[in-house]
C-alpha cells in the first residue's frame, strides 16, 4: 500500500470508521459538508463520505466529484443498512463503492475498501498514462493565449522536443507564420464551442527546423477543474501531404504533355484520358469516356495490342512493353505511333485493365530514312541483328570482314566472331536490357580467316517492328599495337622494386609504378595530373629542380641524386635517396623527368641507433666513473671515517648500474641484430597471456592486472613482445609497490596495448627524446629500455604514445596494425616495400 495517497472524509465522523481510515498510512482529511468536498478536492486520490450532512447528502458529494475530479473514487458509508436510492447512483456510477456501516464487520473492513478504491485509482491512472504515451499522436494542452500548458512524451519522437521544456512556451511560434492565424480561428471556435472537436491542419516547426504538416483536433475545457485549458491532437501528415503534391504535379504533367496518356478498363473501354487526344486525334476526352479504344486503332493495331497484353500477364517478371502501330484519327487518318504500355491490377494483384502513353513518331520515320543512308556510309562498322542473326551490315563492316553485305546479312553474327570470343560477346554483351548500352573489347575473323580487333558498343533498339541489337565496332588495331608497346614497358617500370615517376615539365605526374602507388598510398589512376608536391615539401621539389637545371646545363652527366623526405597519404615521412633522370621527345626537348626513389629508412635507422647508443654509453660511464673516482680519493684520505662504509656502498651502487647499462646495451645489440625485421601475423594476446603469468611467477610481491582477449592478431616483428616486456619491467623497477595494469584495445585497424602503472611517471625530457627519434649532445635519454620499446614498435609499423594519467603514474601506449591470423606469409613477403619510422 502506498504511502501518502490522500483520503478526504466527509461528515461528523463515526468513531469506528474514523480509526479505520487514521489507523493506515494514508494521508486523512476531513470535510463536514458538500461545499468542504468542493473546496478540499485538489489532490484527493478517494473521497469517503457519510450520508447525512449539513447542506446536503451522498448523493451531493458524489455529483460534486464527479464534476470536479470524475477521476476520483468515492466510498459511500451511510449509516445503519443505508439508503436504496444511494446505492442504485453507486452502481451507476464508475469508481464509486456503496459500504452501509451494518455490513463492516470491523474497522479494517472500511480500510481494506479505501484500499482497493485507492490501488484502481492508481491502477487506472497509470494504465491512462500508458495509453495516452503510446499513442502515435501528439497531445498538447494550450491555455486561452496560446501558451502551453503540458505536452505528452510522443512529443519528443514526433517533432524532436522535450516534453518537460515546452510549458510556459507560446505554442504560435512554433507554428507556419502563415498558418497562424488559421491556427488562432480555430482555437477561438473551439473555446466557443466546448462540446465539439475543432480540425485544422497547418505546418508546425520541429526541432531541426524544418516544417512538418500536422493533422490537429482541439476541443476545449477551459472551464473543467483539472485540464483547464485546450486540449490539442496533433497527428504527423507530412507525407500525405507530399502525396497530393506529388498527385498535384503528376496530374499537371499528364495533362501537360503532349503525348496521349490513357488508361483502359479489363474490357478496353477508356476511364481516363488527356487533353492531347482532342488534339492528336480529333476525339474529345469527355466523348471517349466509356467508350472501346478499338475505334482509334485499325485492325492490325488491335492484333498487336492485344498480343503485347498477352505477353506481360504470363510474363513473372516484366510488367510493361512498347512496340509501334498507327492510330486513328477522327478523319481516319494513320497516325504512326510509339506505345508505351503498362498492366495495371487491383490489390489482390488480378488484372484490372492498362495504361499507356502514346507518341506520334511521324517525324521519327522520316528521319530513320535519312538515318539509314547515313548508317549505311559510316566510316564505323554497324550491324542490327535478331536472335542473334544479322538484319543489317553496313559497308564498313563487310570492308571490314573483306566481304560484302549480302554474304553478311543472313548469317549468324557469331560466325564472324573469333572463337575465344563467341561466348564473351553472344552471353554476355548482345542480350542488354531496353534502353541500355555495353561497350567492350573483342576480335573479328573476316571472311579470309585475318583477325581484326575492335571496340563495339551495343544497345537495344527497335527494327522492323521487334527489338533487336545495334552494334558499332571500330577497328584499334593501331591502338592495339601501341597498347602492346605501352604494356611492354609498364611491365618493365611495374618489375622495379623500387618507387619510380615520371612527371612532364610543369611538375606533374604523368606515370607512377605500382611500387609508387604501394609506398605512397597514392591512386595511380587520380593521381596523373597532380603536381610532384603532393608527396614532396617545397623545398625538396626546388631541390629537384635545381637539380634537373644541373643535368640541362650538362651533356656529360644523365643522372643527379639528393635526399628528400616522402610523404605518404597516412601522414607517414620516409626518407628518400632520388635518382634523378631527364624526359626528352624524339627532337632532343625537354619534356619532364623521371625519379627513381630509394628508400634509406634502414640507413637513417641504424645511424640514429649508433648514435643514441654511443651517447648514452658515453654519458652515463662517464658519470658513473667520476663518481667512482671521487669516492676511491675519499677512502684514500680516510680510510678510518666512520662514512667510509657509506661511501664504498655508494662505489659499489654505481659499479652495478655502470655493469647494468653496459649489460641493457648488449642486450639490445643482440636482440636488434638477431631478429630479421620482417613483420609476420602474431597473436599478442597469446603471447601477453604467457608474458603475464611469468611475471606473476617471477614478481609474487607486485599487483599485476591484465585485461586481455582471447586473441588480437598483428602485423609486427617477432620482439613485438619484448617491448611489453620492457615497459613492464620498467614499472616494477622505478615504483614501489607498484600496481601495473597491462590492457588490450581493438577496433577495425588497430590494435593497442597499454602498460599504466601507480609509479613516479616518465619524465618529460625522456619522452620527448624518444618521440623525436634521435638524441642530442644536451638533450638526451638516461636509460635504454624505452628506446627499445620505441626501435621494436616502430619496426613493427606502430606507434608509441605517453600518457598522464588523471590519477598519476605513468601510462605507455602502442598502437598497431590489425591482421589476420592467416595473413603471415603475405606480411611477410610485403615487408620488402614498406617502411617505419
């Protein structure tokens, strides 16, 4: 039972029935006449009333609240065995229970009715709340200007609002300004009219700010206690509306065309036709209404219609046709026509009659006349064929096949076809659709057995009354023999391993290698025509150039070299050696240049590599063996110092770290030199799994916690593990009581591994140096371990990326490429032409 539903008694009290309703939990009030139920309703969930009353009855109070809150229950406790006239209007009143005080038993009698009372009010609100939230249609209550009073949730999935933001807002500004004042009549009859609903449509703004139709129906209730207000239906008509534009403009187009539109009846009589009929044939619309279409087709026209129709109901699939006839004019005149014809059916799918556009093709004929002689003459070879038969060859077509077009026309067109080819072009390419074209590559064998190559082009087209295939065939065989030199030497650039260009005089690309095309990202077919700039930063394009002026202001040298930076579509820069050469026509002019890019990636590496490795052994031994000294002079001066100790702790502390970084360099001298650089599939989740537990086993005393899959395969070297391995030994090493989390991240192309651990964080400095790549005589890291890592991702065609987590510590994270597991030998074999930072 709820707690705080409110019970509002009527009357002087009777002891009993009084604690029957105290003794619970709800909230109790009481009235002692019909005007107190009037003032005291607001709020109330159930109404308990005794009979006798100063200024009334029952029977008041249950018309008062049925005027004011229907809503609400109301529990009748006459006195004694009660009243029959009470009882008959409690039984035709709905949520009103009739309980004389002779028929309680006991006070919690009387509590277990207010109980039931009160659970169907709550039942039956809530029951209200679902309809009206389930609705399809949107309810808004408006006070008498305008404003807004409440809008149900629909609200938020019809138009986009917030049902909670809208009261107090003046529902006109979100209507059409040109619909408001309809809107505003409207609203106006219905506070006239209480008793009836009020239609209007208009466009109301949504919350995207465009305008959608709505469906309105107010009806007023200004004057009830609860709503007062309008209460406003709104129902989404958009597309309604958007039908009877569109049923607007189509209409206007039939009638505006001049072509006959009509629609026909199962039996052939007109229901529909357009102006254009009085005009084409003489016959007004309204007089053809009703009557057979065979009066404006002549015999044979008839036939074929009627055949066309047959056609299309047993065909599954085809629904419409055209073909050709003449019409009948008034004045019996032969009108030569093109009808495009249509089945139409009911909606059990049975066939309910046409509808066809018809269009006068006069002009069309004479033209096929002119047009035949023009066919007949072109310098392309043209032939129509049927089922596969040739109908028509043109003189260029059996110059073409050394014959001449009657030993053509007649034939089969596969016979003139090469062998290899007959079924490419007899299946594939001459049975198109209506309307649609093909265009392709065969060969023809002419009469004396010579091949000759050519570009056809075919479509479908009407002839001689039936659908057949016009095909137009150029010879290439001149084409065809440049095409095979061009390929000659594509092949030759393509066998290049290395990425070579040729771009003309302006800087631009007139041809890449797939080698290009693979380093770069670049598309070979977008990218002819773009400048040399798009891979190349200014200054190593006027490098480039002074280098090409070099080789024209010298006839002893062909080729000039210099170092560049290649910038590939993803952002990458691989550094380039450019083997420079000139482009010339047959005349000796200067027509571009060609560059061989060799990549020195490798070489840049493995200079960064020895570098950073000598500086840091450099620096650090160094530092370390000052210490040394310094320590060796003060046992020297006092051998019986008490810090004597102390001081030898110090000598041996820095020994150990001196043997510990000489140890780390030779560790990674092995590992870099042992592993082959080629990336391969690896499942690292696999690997980390076993790495983990390791670690566990070896470091019983540290946190360690590792979110991982059940597998996460990546292209990477083989030491992709090591560089885990690093990060996570070097949170055990630089933390006490370290805590290190190790997780795995993946989406559609990458997958990441972060090691974050509760430690001091890695300091700026040391990141910095490893992010650059390279290390300076005052900028420099302290230790070797990070630089493993980073050697060992980026080999591995990844990225590392530092961390500051919110809560401190430090966080590592490397970001790699995401593979298939079967992809190991083709990541492999593919190493040989991409390259990482």
């Amino acid at each position: 039972m709820s707690v705080g539903r409110a019970v509002l008694y009527v009357g002087s009290g009777h002891p009993d029935v009084m604690d029957s309703v105290r003794g619970t939990e709800w909230r109790v009030e009481q009235v002692d006449t019909v005007d107190g139920v009037r003032e005291q309703l607001d709020g109330v969930d159930v109404v308990v009333s005794e009979h006798a009353l100063p200024d009334g009855d029952g029977t008041d109070v249950v018309e008062a609240v049925t005027e004011l809150r229907p809503e609400t229950a109301v529990v009748l406790v006459p006195a004694g065995a009660g009243d029959p006239e009470l009882a008959r209007l409690a039984a035709e009143r709905a949520g009103t229970r009739y309980v004389p005080t002779d028929t309680l038993d006991g006070p919690e009698d009387l509590a277990a009715v207010v109980g039931e009372s009160t659970e169907r009010v709550a039942t039956d609100s809530q029951r209200y709340r679902r309809l009206v939230e389930q609705t399809t249609d949107v309810v808004v209550v408006v006070d008498r200007e305008s404003g807004i009073e409440y809008a149900d949730p629909t609200i938020e999935a019809s138009l986009g609002y917030d049902p909670a933001r809208l009261p107090g807002r003046d529902a006109l500004s979100y209507i059409h300004p040109d619909d408001r004042d309809r809107v505003t009549a409207a609203l106006d009859r219905a506070v006239e009219s209480p008793d009836e609903s009020v239609s209007v449509e208009f466009r109301v703004e949504d919350a995207t700010g465009e305008y959608r139709w709505v469906a309105a129906r107010a009806r007023s209730f200004v004057d009830h206690t609860v709503i007062d207000g309008i209460v406003v239906t709104l129902r989404d008509v958009s597309d309604r509306k958007k039908r009877e534009r569109e049923l607007r403009r189509y209409e206007t187009i039939v009638e505006a065309v001049d072509d006959l539109v009509f629609v026909l009846d199962e039996d052939g009589n007109f229901t529909f036709v357009n102006e254009a009929h009085e005009s084409m044939t003489g016959y007004e619309g309204d007089a053809l209404l009703g009557s057979s279409a065979a009066q404006s087709v002549p015999e044979d026209g008839i036939e074929r219609t009627q055949e066309a129709i047959a056609d299309l109901l047993t065909a599954e699939e085809q629904s419409h046709t055209t073909y050709e006839m003449d019409i009948l004019t008034k004045d019996d005149e032969r009108i030569p026509c093109e009808t495009h014809l249509t089945l139409l059916t009911d909606e059990n799918g049975e066939f309910c009659g046409t509808a066809g556009i018809v269009r006068d093709v006069s002009d069309r004929k004479e033209k096929e006349q002119l047009y035949s002689t023009v066919v007949t003459e072109a310098n392309d070879g043209i032939v129509i064929t049927q089922d596969e038969e040739v109908q028509f060859a043109n003189e260029e077509l059996a110059r073409m096949l050394d014959g001449c077009r009657e030993e053509i026309e007649g034939t089969s067109y596969a016979d003139f076809l090469a062998p290899e080819y007959r079924e490419f072009v007899v299946e594939g390419h001459m049975s198109t659709t209506p309307g649609a074209n093909a265009r392709f590559e065969a060969e023809l064998r002419s009469l004396d057995g010579e091949r000759v190559p050519v570009e056809v082009s075919t479509t479908r087209v009407r002839y001689q009354g039936g659908t057949g295939e016009l095909a137009i065939l150029r010879d290439i065989s001149a084409r065809k023999e440049r095409e095979r030199e061009l390929e000659l030497y594509e092949t030759m650039l393509n066998a290049v391993p290395d990425p070579v260009y040729a771009s003309n005089e302006d800087g631009e690309f007139v041809a890449i290698n797939e080698a290009t095309e693979t380093v770069t990202g670049l598309d070979r077919a977008d990218a002819i025509g773009d400048h040399v700039s798009v891979v190349m930063d200014e200054a190593d394009v006027s490098r480039g150039q002074e280098v090409v002026q070099d080789l024209l202001a010298n006839d002893d040298r062909d080729q000039g070299i210099y170092e560049m930076d290649l910038y590939t579509t993803d952002g990458d820069v691989i550094p380039i050696e450019n083997h420079v050469g000139l482009l010339t026509d047959e005349n000796g002019e200067f027509r571009g240049s060609v560059g061989v890019l060799r990549d020195i990636s490798d070489r840049i590496r493995r200079e960064r590599r020895l570098t950073v490795l000598n500086r840091a052994l450099r620096h650090d031994l160094r530092n370390s063996m000052h210490v040394i000294l310094a320590n060796a002079d003060l046992i020297e001066r006092d051998v019986d110092d008490a810090d004597v100790i102390s001081k030898l702790g110090m000598i041996r502390n820095r020994a150990e770290k001196i043997n510990s970084l000489s140890e780390k360099a030779r560790e990674i001298e092995q590992i870099l030199g042992d592993q082959t650089g080629a990336r391969k599939s690896v499942d690292l989740a696999g690997l980390l799994t076993e790495q983990m537990e390791t670690f566990r086993e070896q470091h019983p005393d540290v946190t360690i916690t590792a979110d991982l899959p059940d597998s996460a395969w990546v292209r990477a070297t083989e030491l992709i593990d090591r560089a885990v391995e690093n990060l996570v030994e070097n949170s055990i090493q630089h933390t006490d009581d370290p805590e290190i989390d190790v997780a795995v991240e993946m989406d559609a192309d990458t997958v990441a591994v972060t090691v974050a651990d509760n430690g001091p964080g890695i300091p700026e400095k040391e990141r910095r140096v490893v992010r650059q790549g390279s290390e300076t005589p005052l900028d420099h890291a302290s230790g070797l371990g990070l630089w493993l890592v980073a050697w060992i991702t980026r080999d591995s065609g990844g990225e590392i990326i530092f961390e500051e987590p919110e809560d401190g510590g430090s966080a590592v994270r490397l970001e790699l490429e995401r593979c298939d597991p079967q992809d190991t030998e083709s990541a492999a074999a593919a190493e040989s032409g991409e390259h990482a930072e």
